[in-house]
C-alpha cells in the first residue's frame, strides 16, 4: 500500500494552477466552519464520502482538503470533462471521469481504487448525483465508494458539509457570492467496515451493507451540522 499522496508532492502544473486559482476566491467569499479535519490524518489512500448539495460542493471539499494537506481526486461525471478551461483543468489534474451505464464506468472504479491504493485521497459521492430531497438530506446511495474502499483495503472517511447551497442552489446555475456565506463541514472517523474486509471482491451484500453504513454516518453527520446551524442563527426570544 502506498504512503499517502499529499500536496507536497509533485501533483503537476493543472493541480496547483487550480489550487493556486480557487484558495484565495474561497477565502474571499466563503468563511470557515470545518470541524474534525484529524481525521484526515491517514498515514494511506482514503476514501472520502460526501454528502451532495450543489455544483458548489466540489470547490469547498477541495478547499478542505488542500489546506489538510490531502489533494483531493474526484470521481467526476464525463460530461464536465468537454466544458472549455474546465475540462482541461480536470483532465490535467488526473481527475476521474465516470461514464455511466458502460463499460467505461467499470474502468473509472478501477482507476480510483488504484489512486487509492497509491495514497490518494479519492472523493466519491455515494448518492451519485445532488440530492433532489427537497430538505437536502441525502438519498438512497450506490456502491462505488464501499467497492472502492474495500477492494483497495483503505478506510472510508464519512463528511457532511452545509452552506454550498446558498451559494449555488441544487441544479442551479445561479452563484450568490455576497454576503459571505459559511461552509459547515464535519468529517467524522472512518467508518467501521473490518468485519466486511475479505481477500477477494466484496461480494453483493457486503457492499450494501458498507453502503448503509457509510450513509448512515454521512446522515448523523450532516445532522448534527445543520442542528448546531439552525440554533446558532435562530433569532432569540423576545
């Protein structure tokens, strides 16, 4: 198993143009509530789930990790790889593009779990799409990041994140930088998947089960985010 990548290493001009591009935007326009980030001290490759609000979400996870010292490598839809400047920034970075519905996807879960045995933090949506829950939570949830995790033998790392939305809503091309919004994010330890860990390929059942646990610890989470959230802005009584 490879020692972990971090953003001292040699990431390539694509990488550390972007990193170089979006930190200090971020820092303008966005105001740090980041919760948990030792957890990203893995001496290896990571998994790391997320729950999906927005088009906005991917800045702010790379805004985390990058600053944690864990560049991120994204499982990423094939379809943001053909827009101008963009596509070029993803496919210079070594982001994964994921086709669905063929044989390509297969190569994509190939490709993420030998970046996570190399060390690579990759970062995978469950959901596998922004939520459409009109209260945010997140939704039923595919297997690629527990097939992932436990066909590389790296842990899984459970994030919530809340506050991209209020910049760019779910399925909106809108981007409301000001006022500064807040980016709530908690990163919770590895979720518990050793009793499902085995010599050959996770069978059916130990995905969905890897799956619900991973999504289970996502959802306690972005709960215990968007609570602290909601009390710390309610108005207080008169």
């Amino acid at each position: 198993m490879g020692a972990r990548v971090t953003r001292e290493d040699r990431l390539g001009f694509a990488y550390r143009l972007a990193a170089v591009i979006l930190r200090p935007i971020m820092q303008v326009i966005t105001r740090r509530d980041w919760r948990g980030t030792e957890h990203l001290d893995v001496d290896s490759g990571m998994v790391l789930a997320a729950n999906h609000l927005s088009w906005f979400d991917p800045i702010v996870i790379s805004h985390v990790m990058w600053d944690n010292g864990r560049p991120p490598r994204f499982l990423a839809k094939d379809s943001l790889f053909r827009v101008p400047v963009v596509g070029w920034i993803l496919r210079h970075a070594g982001q994964i593009p994921v086709v669905r519905g063929t044989r390509d996807a297969a190569a994509a879960v190939e490709a993420a779990v030998d970046a996570a045995r190399s060390g690579e933090c990759v970062i995978v949506y469950p959901e596998g799409t922004i939520t459409k829950d009109p209260d945010l939570w997140p939704m039923a949830a595919k297997t690629g990041a527990a097939r992932i995790a436990l066909t590389a033998g790296v842990p899984v790392i459970p994030m919530a994140h809340w506050g991209a939305q209020d910049v760019m809503g779910p399925y909106r091309k809108e981007f409301k930088a000001f006022p500064r919004k807040t980016m709530h994010v908690l990163i919770g330890a590895p979720v518990d998947l050793d009793d499902l860990r085995t010599d050959g390929e996770p069978d059916a059942e130990a995905l969905r089960e890897a799956t619900d646990r991973v999504m289970s610890a996502i959802t306690a989470l972005l709960r215990d985010v968007r609570k602290e959230q909601e009390q710390t802005s309610r108005p207080e009584a008169a």
